[in-house]
C-alpha cells in the first residue's frame, strides 16, 4: 500500500498524509458501496484495502463540529456532504454515498482532477492485484464511480 500512495502523491502533488487520507475515504466508499460479497473479495485481493477502509469508516465516526448557522449548517460533511445525504434518501444509497465521499474528498482540499487521479490509480491498483474481472464487477455495481475514472 505505501507504493500506491507514493504513487498518489507523485501525481497528485498531494503530501503523503493526504494522499492517505484520501485513498481511506475512497477505500472505506468502495467497501461501503459494493455488496458484501465483492467487497470481501476487495479486502482479500488487494493488500492493505480493508485497513485504509477501516481508518475511512473510523475517521467518519468521528463527530465533526457543525458549521455555526447558514442555509446548510445543519447538514454537516459540508454542502456537498448535505446534497449527498438528500440526494441519497431519495434516490437510493448508491448515488448519494457517492456525493457525500465527493464532499469530503473535496473538504480533505481536492480539486476534482485530484479526485478523478487518485480514483483512476486506486481503480488500476485494484485491477493490478485483484484482477479486470473483480474491478468490473466493482464498477458494474458503483456507476456513480465511472465518472471519477479516467
């Protein structure tokens, strides 16, 4: 895992830390988001998923501070945390899970070329040790990824 997120870093211009951080959110969507049995395979064929994705799920449980006031201050995770979560209690999980890791990836200070970075090489990392079948099946039951990979 340490080369992919050297590998983050050099492409991103994002320190180690940040880059870490943001592979563990994308991580912790990925097991979140695809069904349990696709996600087992995650943690198994690619080395060091399930502990960034368990560092993603511990970072989330952590309170964050309310916004004091504002039109979306009592959302939380942001405006884009905010959209995710109504766009996700209307339209299902899947899209709104998306929105709000978009949200705190761009909290964490992405720009979306980042974003679509860092998930292209988390994409091709997986197809490297897991295989194209597993990935395709990943991104088969993810569509909102397919707009963050190039």
């Amino acid at each position: 895992m340490e080369e992919l997120i050297a590998r983050l870093s050099e492409k991103t211009g994002l320190d180690p830390a940040q880059a870490t951080q943001a592979a563990t959110t994308i991580f912790d969507f990925l097991m979140k988001a695809t069904p349990p049995e696709i996600a087992e395979q995650l943690k198994q064929y690619v080395p060091g998923a399930e502990a960034l994705a368990s560092e993603g799920a511990a970072a989330a449980a952590v309170p964050e501070p309310e916004p004091a006031g504002g039109l979306f201050g009592g959302f939380g995770g942001g405006l884009m945390g905010g959209i995710g979560n109504l766009v996700g209690g209307l339209v299902g999980g899947g899209l709104g899970d998306a929105m709000a890791t978009l949200g705190k990836l761009t909290e964490q200070g992405l720009d979306m070329e980042q974003i679509k970075t860092i998930t292209t090489e988390i994409i091709a990392h997986a197809r490297a040790t897991a295989g194209d079948e597993l990935v395709d099946k990943v991104l088969g039951s993810i569509p909102a990824l397919g707009q963050f990979v190039k």
